[in-house]
C-alpha cells in the first residue's frame, strides 16, 4: 500500500520460496502488474499456480483466469474451467463471474444460460458489482432467468450505485416499464441490500456486458 514494492518483495519472495501459498500469490501479483519488477506474465502465472496448488483461492482464480485468456500460459479451455471451479468453490467471487462469462458464452463449456446466472448470482450476492450488473441484464431480458422487472431494477441499481455504466443505462430503460407497487418493491429491495461487501478486482476474463 505504501508502493514499496522492492521492500515487499524482499519480504514475500523468502515466504514464497518457502511454500507459503499468501506469499506466492502476492510475488505472483508483482509480476503480474509491474510493481518493483519488470512485468512478466509467464512468471506471475508460476507464481500464481503454485499458490493455486496451495489452495489459495484467488491464485486459483487468477490460474483459471490466465489459462482462459492465453495470458503467461498456452490458452487451456479445459485447465480454465478446472482452476476455475475450485476457486469459485472456494468463494472467489471473480471465479464465479468468470464461470458466468464462460457459461453465457459456451466457452469451455456447453453454452447454459441458466447455469450462468447462478454463478453470477452467487457472486453478485457478495456485492461483486459486474456480476449484479450481469445478472440485472439477465432478469431484463428473461435470459436463463425468469424476465423479472423488480429483480432488475434491484441488480441493476446495486451495480449502478459503484459506476457500471451499463447497468445505469438499463436501469433507466426497465424504470420506465416499472409500475408505483414494482418500483416500491425494488427500492425496498435495494435498501436491504446496500452496504454489501464489495466486490474485488482481481483478473476477469470479460468485464463487459454481452
């Protein structure tokens, strides 16, 4: 936090070297955005799949992330999928959003629209914004969901409120469609939800909505 990357990893690479698979998995991040080293895709991928074989969740969704993309490693459709699932498994909600992707996509997997809006559900439940936004698009549309205009309005606005531009967007088109009761109805859904832990940042595979 400081920006004293050479002094942490001065600090991490010991641990990592060690085994430590928190330690791997912050050496892995160095690497990955340039921070004290020369950005290195390759090595930030071996960094990160030795903490994703210690069961650090984020490195396992980084893993699967990274095998997706051809980012540091040979594209792997299947070792994504694998890597993918253990960490969203393991409540990486980045991992859930890109289980989401690929499933709404048929990437990796048998194109599932249902199945995508419940890994985007279980990420948006933890206040991940992309997959609220996703999974408002989803309700709009009647797409692995049943068309819903109140849980709409409710994804949407969460995903508004922290600067998703195509959730304000639809969340301006559905309002229009909304009765008085259907629009009571979302902003008491809303207000239960707000203050919901915020999403994280970490590597995804496509951010933007379909």
């Amino acid at each position: 936090m400081a920006r004293e990357f050479e002094r942490a990893r001065s600090l991490w690479l010991p641990l990592a070297e060690a085994g430590n698979a928190e330690a791997q998995a912050w050496v892995g991040s160095l690497y990955a955005n340039g921070d004290g080293v020369e950005a290195d895709a390759a090595a930030a991928f071996t960094w990160y799949l030795k903490s994703a074989e210690g069961r650090n969740a984020l490195a396992q969704s980084n893993v699967g992330a990274m095998y997706a993309m051809g980012n540091g490693v040979a594209k792997d459709m299947a070792q994504a999928v694998r890597w993918l699932r253990r960490a969203a498994r393991g409540g990486d909600a980045n991992a859930r959003f890109n289980l989401g992707v690929l499933y709404s996509q048929g990437n990796g997997v048998p194109q599932d629209h249902a199945r995508a809006a419940e890994w985007y559900r279980k990420a948006a439940e933890t206040g991940h914004y992309q997959s609220q936004a996703r999974l408002g698009h989803m309700y709009l549309a009647g797409e692995g969901v049943k068309r819903d205009r109140v849980q709409a309005f409710l994804w949407l606005s969460l995903a508004a409120r922290h600067g998703i531009g195509s959730a304000l967007t639809a969340l301006e088109a559905v309002v229009k469609e909304m009765s008085s009761d259907e629009k009571a109805q979302g902003m008491r859904l809303v207000a239960q939800w707000r203050g919901k832990a915020a999403g994280g940042a970490d590597a995804i595979i496509d951010p933007i909505p379909a």
